[in-house]
C-alpha cells in the first residue's frame, strides 16, 4: 500500500528528511512515529475485503503484505536514498537474496565480484547453481575482468563497494555501463559505504540493498533489510515474490530504524573522522602489516574512492604480524574494543574474518581475496578517539 508522504516533498535537505520523511500522523497528531503491532486489518463488509485483494483499492490487507509502520520507513529510505520505491525486509541478507530471486530462472546468468560477505558468497556459489543460474566471479577492481564476463548476456550484477572484509572498491560507473550493454541489472550492496556517503544510484546501479542491522540501526538492537529500485521493480517482480516468501520485517523493528535514521547522518559523520585518524596510527604501527582503508592515499582504490565517495566509512581492514594466533593474541588483548562480527555499532567491533563471517569460504576462495589469517576487520564506533586508539595500542605492542 502506498502512503501519501507528508513531509513536504523532496526539496529538504537529507537531514531533514532522516527526520520527517515518510510522517503519517494519525488523528491524534502524535509527535513521533506510531507503532502500529497488528498482523492483521478489518474491512466495512465483504465487498471491501474483495476489492482489498484484487487492489482495486489501495489498502492494507496483512501486515506480511504491508503495514502503516513499515511504510514510513519504507518511504523515508526512498528518499533518503533517492529511489522511487523500497522494500524493508527482515534481515540484509533477506534483502539480497530477495532482490536476486525474484529476476531469476532457470538459464539466466549472474556475474559478480568475487569480494563478497561470506553468506552473499553462499547465495551465489552455492544456491543459485542448484537452481540452474550460472554465477560467474570476477575480481571486481579489474574493469578488463568485466569487460570479458559482460561479453556475454547476463541478467544481474551483484557487487559490493567498498567489500567486506579487506575494502576491495568497484567501479560504478563504468561496471553499470558495461552490465547494461549486456542486458543485465546492477545489484549493490552499499553496506559498508550506507546511504549517507555512497549513491549507486547516481552512478548507473539499478538496485540497491541494505543490511539496516548495521549502521542504520547503529546500536545492536534489531534486524532488518532495505531493496530500493524503480517502482515497477519493486511492485511488479519484488513485491509477488515478498508477499509468498514471507520476507517481512516486523512493525517493531521497523519503528526502532525509523528512531535510527535520525541520527544516522551524524553517527556515520563521527565514526568516519575516529576512523581515518585509527587508520592513520595503523599505517605506521611495527605490529602491523598492512592497512586497508580507502581514505588513505596508500589505498589502490583512493582515487576512486574520492570519485564515488563523499567520505570514507566506518570500517578498516589490516593484517597484524603472527597470522591467525597474532591476531588472536591481538583480539583477546582487547580491553575497550569488542570481539562481535557485527559492524555499523555505536559500540567498536572487532573480528577475524578467516574464523568467523569467511571461514566457510574456505581457505582457496579467502586466497583469491587476499584475506590473510592475520587480518582483523574494525567497525570503529562513537568512544572518544583516544580512548580507541589507546586500546589499540596496547593490543599492538603485545605481538609487536
């Protein structure tokens, strides 16, 4: 169902619209967004419900379908976004499989950078092939690789910039190109990246997914998913696919994420600074091998970056010396900073991804991505900077 937006258009500024967009106050004139906990909807008579469900008229009929709370929030990431339409899902990763599913059959052929989180690697590797697509990967930082796999047809490419773990960069705008002379739809992951300092859409990207349990949530409290596209996308291909598969995010979570985007813009915006000044101390550590982040010029990617990215996340990769047992070592000296594969948190996180969110790769493909036992991913969060990079510190001049 499709809510009339009453926060005044698109002409306000992001900020503005993290706060208003999307606002359907009911009767009551409430200041903040209502919770509406109901599964279900009641009709005047049974012609209502008849013309509810072959949508001759425009209402909810099942919260799995649609529901008030969802549909602000829906809104308001379109806007922020600077989509036509969204889809809130109940996890990330129920976004992505979702926004993939839905297009493909049997024969079609999806091509891929093969810097991907581990479970969007599972999709591709493991589920699509049993279900007759064929998934080709690339390495997504060589523009000649694409070139080569989008020679031939393909109905999707599904990439993540920057990538989990080790901040692998794609370029947009050149990849959308050459996916749409060979038919196919640009799927983003814009995770790590958020809505607040990378827009695919402004590069070509045709689809764009997120994990909100991440930086739009920002406190480790609920899971959720966004897919954003073009309204005859999401109504005529996500929405069937979404109402059978029962992809829905709960109206709770829903309300907790709408609290979220608030403050999303300044989160982002101080997680970001904490995180350039960490990975400077990083570059020049004798404990560590090597930093992978893109706002620094030591980056390969870096001029891309600043092409395609207002400013330079919240994440960093880099490879302390001692492989795995270093990094343990590293890791369990941690004293501020937490050990939890989760990233986007006000909290810092901490983890090693050969062990935790890339073990089940396997040791060959995490070659192929340059992930080494040694390194560690940081989701750097809103503590005082000294404090984070004290903690670091000590924890570096143990396996120094």
């Amino acid at each position: 169902m499709t809510k009339q937006n009453n926060s005044g258009q698109n002409n306000y500024g992001q900020n503005t619209q993290l706060v208003h967009g999307g606002i359907n106050r009911t009767q009551f004139d409430e200041t903040a967004e209502t919770l509406y906990l109901t599964s279900g909807y009641v009709y005047g008579s049974a012609e209502e419900a008849e013309a509810a469900f072959d949508e001759s008229i425009d209402r909810f009929v099942y919260s799995r379908y649609g529901n008030p709370t969802v549909e602000v929030l829906q809104q308001r990431m379109a806007e922020l976004e600077g989509a036509e339409a969204c889809l809130a899902t109940g996890t990330g990763m129920a976004a992505i499989f979702a926004a993939m599913a839905c297009q493909l059959s049997v024969g079609d052929r999806v091509v891929a950078s093969r810097a991907l989180f581990g479970a969007c690697h599972a999709i591709l590797t493991k589920i699509l092939p049993k279900w007759g697509v064929d998934v080709e990967l690339v390495d997504g930082r060589e523009l000649s690789a694409w070139q080569e796999a989008l020679s031939r047809p393909c109905k999707i490419v599904f990439l993540e910039t920057p990538s989990n773990p080790t901040l692998q960069l794609v370029d947009l705008a050149k990849v959308s190109e050459l996916a749409h002379q060979a038919g196919a739809r640009v799927v983003v992951d814009n995770v790590f990246a958020t809505p607040i300092l990378q827009r695919p859409l402004l590069f070509g990207a045709d689809i764009i997914c997120y994990s909100a349990t991440k930086h739009i949530d920002g406190q480790g409290r609920v899971l959720g998913g966004f897919v954003l596209g073009s309204e005859g996308f999401i109504k005529n291909e996500l929405m069937p696919f979404y109402r059978q598969t029962g992809a829905t995010i709960s109206s709770f979570n829903a309300w907790v994420l709408l609290k979220s985007l608030e403050t999303l813009p300044l989160r982002v915006d101080a997680q970001t600074k904490t995180a350039y000044k960490i990975a400077q101390m990083l570059d020049s550590h004798e404990a560590v091998l090597s930093v992978s982040y893109p706002g620094l010029p030591s980056h390969p990617q870096y001029e891309l970056a600043k092409k395609q990215m207002s400013d330079f996340g919240s994440l960093i990769a880099f490879e302390v010396k001692g492989e795995k047992d270093g990094a343990f070592r590293f890791l369990n000296s941690l004293s501020l900073i937490l050990i939890s594969n989760n990233l986007g948190d006000s909290k810092s996180l901490a983890c090693h991804p050969s062990s935790t969110t890339h073990m089940n790769i396997g040791p060959e493909e995490r070659d192929k991505l340059d992930i080494k036992d040694g390194h560690i991913r940081l989701s750097v969060g809103l503590e005082d900077c000294d404090d984070l990079i004290k903690d670091l510190r000590q924890a570096l001049d143990i396996i120094a």
